[in-house]
C-alpha cells in the first residue's frame, strides 16, 4: 500500500512540475510580448517624431524656394512678423497662416518698422506703404524716388527723395499730411544720405555729406517737430560735423536713468 502510495505522490509531483513548467513558460510567453508591443510601441513614437520633423523641415523649404522665389524676408512685428518680398507683404501671427495679405510688385522693397508701424517702400520708385498689424494703413504716391523712409511708434514718416538736381528730406504724418518739407544739395548743407526720426516723432536726425575742395565732411543735423511745422526751415535744435568721414546710418536710442 506504501508503494502505490509512494508511486502515486510521484506521479502527482511529476503533473505539479509540468504544471509549474507551464506555468512560467505561459508567464514568459507573455513577457516577451509585453516587451515585443512596447517595442513596437516605442519604434512607432520615434517613427511619428521623426518622420513629422522631416516632413515639416521639407514644407518649410518648398515654401520659401517655390512661392517666394528666393527673395522674401521676415521682421518681427508686434505680436508676430512681417514677411515680404517683391511679389507683396503679408502678416503672420502662426507661421505659414496670414491674417492680411497685399499683392504688391516692388523692384527693390525694403522695411523699415517701429513697434506699431511699418513702412514697405520701392527703393528707386515712387511707392511707399505705411502698415499696423491691422493691415495698410496709407499708401503714398510720391513725387521724387524713394531713397530711405523710417516710422516713428506714431505713424508718422520720414522719407529721402531723389530728386533732379536736389534731395528731398519730407516728414509725413499718418493722415498723409506732409509735415516738413527740406530742400538740400551738395553745393548748400551738403547732400542727405540717411536720416532717422525719434520713437514719438518730435525729433529728426539727418546725416548730410558735403565736399570741399579736397576735404570732404559729415554733418549730423537735429531737428524739432514737436510743432509740425510744413515749412522749409524747420527749427535746427544743434548738430555735429565729422571731417572725412561718412556716416551711412543714424538711429534714436532709448537711455534709461
């Protein structure tokens, strides 16, 4: 009886290991699939990562070659940026969506903004736009060609003007008034090659180079237009000349005290 007891508690412990042997080669099984879905899983993520990253980086590309035909800019403007170019000018927030666009065909645009407002003009030509985040605010028909045009935070505008015999510094406001209105020539005050006007409008520099005889000088002059005078001769508030030396940019800082 012993025997068969012995025999049958043998063959008992031989099911409960196939049962164990089961047991973990079940558990294992499903480990190993565990592991081969996270896998998958995680291949997946890069996979999406990867092949979103390449495909905006190509979207990115074909829009500047194809649609901007290699000669469009961006500038940063109020709470997106500006991006032009000889075909127009349009205002982003969102890259790639426009709030505004204009359809323009300018042969040399160039911009020139403050924190309001900005100015596209056609340099050589007679066209100029003063914008806002709003869209197009004016468009100017001038005179003379255009050679410089800065904004202030206001809106109003100054410009150089090329003209037969003489230049032409003008100061125009956001309604399109004309402001000032200053004549010079290399024989006189000498010939203006850039000028500036201050963030609130009141000021204007302008860079004038002149020759005589042999030496040639840079005289940086500061004018008034807190009255906005339409005048010839709006009041001179002081300046500085620079003996052969020329001075091809000015520009208005802020100091803090």
């Amino acid at each position: 009886m012993a025997k068969q007891i012995y025999n049958y508690e043998l063959f008992t412990n031989k099911k409960d290991e196939l049962a164990k042997i089961r047991k973990k080669a079940t558990r294992n099984r499903r480990i190993k699939i565990l592991l081969l879905v996270l896998i998958l899983a995680g291949a997946a993520i890069v996979a999406y990562i990867l092949f979103n990253s390449k495909c905006n980086y190509y979207t990115y590309k074909d829009k500047v070659d194809t649609e901007d035909s290699g000669d469009v800019s961006y500038e940063n403007f109020d709470e997106g940026y500006l991006k032009y170019s000889s075909n127009g000018i349009e205002y982003q927030k969102q890259f790639g969506r426009a709030e505004w666009n204009i359809a323009l065909s300018y042969e040399h645009p160039f911009l020139a903004k403050s924190d309001s407002y900005a100015v596209l003009g056609d340099k050589g030509e007679n066209t100029l736009i003063l914008l806002n985040k709003n869209g197009k605010v004016r468009e100017f028909t001038l005179k003379y060609p255009l050679l410089q045009a800065t904004v202030s935070e206001q809106g109003i505008i100054e410009m150089i003007l090329e003209g037969s015999d003489s230049n032409y510094v003008q100061v125009y406001g956001k309604n399109g008034k004309l402001i000032a209105d200053m004549r010079s020539s290399i024989e006189e005050k000498g010939y203006p090659i850039t000028a500036a006007i201050s963030p609130n409008g009141t000021q204007l520099a302008v860079s004038y180079y002149s020759i005589n005889g042999n030496t040639s000088k840079t005289s940086i002059a500061f004018y008034d237009l807190s009255r906005q005078l339409q005048s010839d001769s709006i009041p001179l508030k002081g300046g500085f000349d620079y003996t052969n030396t020329i001075i091809p940019k000015v520009s208005f800082m802020m100091i803090i005290r």
